[in-house]
C-alpha cells in the first residue's frame, strides 16, 4: 500500500510530478540538493494549483492541502526512510542516477518501490550495479507533468509483476493516463513517434518546402487538432486500411530517412541558437514572448483536459 511517496529533483519534471502526488492526497518528500531550489519548485506548484483553482478545476483548500502535504528537504536520509514509493528525476547523467542509486540502498526499505523518470536509459544501463532490480521501473512523465496525462511505464527484465501492477494502479489513482511497454526500447514510444515527425519537419525545412511558421501550422491546424482524441492507429482505422496502405506505399520512399542530424541543425547548435533557452532557434524569442506562451500553454492544458474529461 501506497502512502509516502518522495521525489527525488525538484526540477522542470519533479515540482510537477510532486504537485501531482500531494494533489491526490498522498503525503510527499520533494528532496534536491539546494534550499534555493526547493523553493522556486515549491513556488512553481502554488502558481500551477492558483490556475487550478482559477479554472474552477480545484477549490481553494484543496490547493492548500496539496501544498501542506509536500515537505521539502535537502537531507537524502529524511527524504526516503519512510518512502513507499520513490520517483527519480534528476539530470538525464547516468553517472548522477548511479551515485544516487548507490546512496538509497543503505537507506530504504526493503519493499520501497524506485520509478526513474528517464527519458533515454534503458533499465538494464539504470540497473547495471543495483542489488534489488525487482523494486525498479521507470515511469516517463511529460512536461508539464502536472498538466500532461500520459505516463509510460517501463519495466525492466527483472522488474517484479507486483511492481508493476502497484505502479499501475498509482498511476491511475494520482488521475494520469499510464501505459505499459512490453518490451524496454530506446525512446519508448511518444518520444519515438515524435522524433519520427520531427525529423520530418527537419527534412521539409532543410528542402525549403515551407516557412517553418507553415510547417508547425501544418500540424497543430491540421491532424494535431485530432491527436487529443484519435491516436494515429484509429485514424489510420477511421480513413480507412486500404487507403493508408497506398499512403504508406506512395509516401514511405519519400520520406527522410535519416540517421544524422541535418546541417542546419548542427549549425544553429553550434553557433549557440538552442532555441527558447537561448533566445534563438528556428524562430527568435524575447524574455515576455517565452514567458507569455508558457502561461498560454499551460492555461490552454488545463482547458483541453476538462474537454477531455467531458468537463465541458
Ligand atoms: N525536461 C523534460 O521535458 C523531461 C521530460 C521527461 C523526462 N525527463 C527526465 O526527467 C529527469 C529530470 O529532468 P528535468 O528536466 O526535470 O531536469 P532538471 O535539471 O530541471 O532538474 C533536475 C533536478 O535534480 C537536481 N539534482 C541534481 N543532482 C541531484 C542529486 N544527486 N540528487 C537530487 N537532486 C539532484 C537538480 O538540482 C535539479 O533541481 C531526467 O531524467 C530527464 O531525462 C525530462
């Protein structure tokens, strides 16, 4: 049974995560290296709950509560010795998970389930040196974790049915939409399905087939539009096998087939356009328009998922 869950990274993915435990009543130990850190997570989530409450989605105790049942810590000992259910997100360094790993050991119980959020380890590089693999699965939340339903769920060769089945239901409870891979692969499997249309988006850009401004409106004007609702294999279903066969023929040996990245990407990185981060990527940004389109983004989450859940 499920009742002290602890975060490990008080990150971009762990405030969320952490917001999305406190918030279905679970008593949670949100853990990072620096006070400073834990504050501007803590901050963070009473931002996220205001909009909840403000979208009519929570009241205002509920926030309250969510914020009372989160404790912060910068002690590694406090933050796990009574955890039932512990999720890792720190850096994507194998060398940090590893150490970490190491630590928690000699200080969890025997029966403390460990979820890495990993977004490109495979298990078995994960749980390369660790005693108890049975305990360790990953669970792969989105950004924004508190706002993004979907969670994959990998486990390991040796990753207990029990594990699994305990995840699953927590997942579930906590209101996100788990999936379960049968098999540990690279990427697992939205982030394949997005870099399969990224590279694409990539390949029209570098041949100069449209603006990049028409290429993303191309997607979320177009079939993004339906992606909430209707996955690519039901749309494949609904127009119908027999065309998407000839699509798939027609299309298949068009199509960039890539392994590298293009030049115009290696350029751009290479001359410090990183994108949002830096100001520059594919497109420019000042401070005000990342700003403005994170709180756009986040209030327009919120709204898709009570169309999701049929709230309006
Ligand atoms: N950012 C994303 O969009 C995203 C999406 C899905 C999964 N992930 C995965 O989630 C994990 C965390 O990513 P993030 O983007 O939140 O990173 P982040 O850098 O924003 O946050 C990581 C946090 O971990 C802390 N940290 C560093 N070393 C630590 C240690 N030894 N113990 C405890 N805390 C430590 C850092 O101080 C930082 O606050 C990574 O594995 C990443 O691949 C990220």
């Amino acid at each position: 049974m499920i009742n002290n869950i602890t975060v490990l990274g008080s990150g971009v993915m762990g405030h969320g995560i952490a917001q999305n435990y406190a918030l279905a009543g679970y008593a949670v130990h949100l853990y990072d290296l620096k006070s400073s850190y834990l504050e501007k997570a803590m901050k963070l989530i009473d931002g996220n709950l205001s909009l909840m409450v403000k979208e009519k989605i929570i009241v205002p105790a509920d926030k309250e509560k969510a914020l009372e049942r989160i404790i912060t810590t910068t002690d590694l000992q406090i933050a796990v010795k009574d955890s039932d259910f512990i999720t890792e997100a720190v850096p994507e360094v194998i060398e940090i998970k590893h150490s970490l790993y190491k630590q928690l050991e000699t200080i969890i119980r025997q029966d403390t389930i460990i979820a890495s959020n990993t977004s490109t380890f495979p298990i078995s590089q994960l749980t390369k040196d660790i005693k108890d693999p049975e305990r360790f699965i990953v669970t792969h939340f989105f950004n924004p974790a508190q706002l993004v339903p979907l969670v994959e769920i990998v486990k390991g060769r040796d990753t207990s049915n029990q594990v699994v089945e305990t995840t699953l239901n927590l997942m579930k409870d906590i209101g996100k939409s788990p999936v379960v891979l049968n098999k540990d692969i690279p990427g697992f499997i939205a982030n394949r399905l997005q870099a399969a249309l990224v590279r694409e988006a990539f390949h029209l850009m570098e041949m100069g087939i449209a603006s990049p401004e028409d290429i993303d409106l191309a997607i979320t004007d177009g079939p993004g539009v339906r992606w909430a609702f209707s996955g690519p294999l039901e749309t494949a279903d609904f127009g119908g096998l027999d065309i998407w066969k000839s699509v798939v023929e027609n299309l298949a040996p068009e199509l960039s087939k890539a392994d590298k990245v293009p030049d115009l990407i290696n350029e751009k990185v290479k001359n410090g356009g990183l994108g949002a981060k830096t100001g520059e990527g594919i497109y420019k940004y000042s401070n005000e328009i990342i700003e403005g389109k994170l709180v756009q983004r986040d209030e327009r989450l919120v709204k898709l998922n009570k169309i999701k859940h049929g709230d309006i």
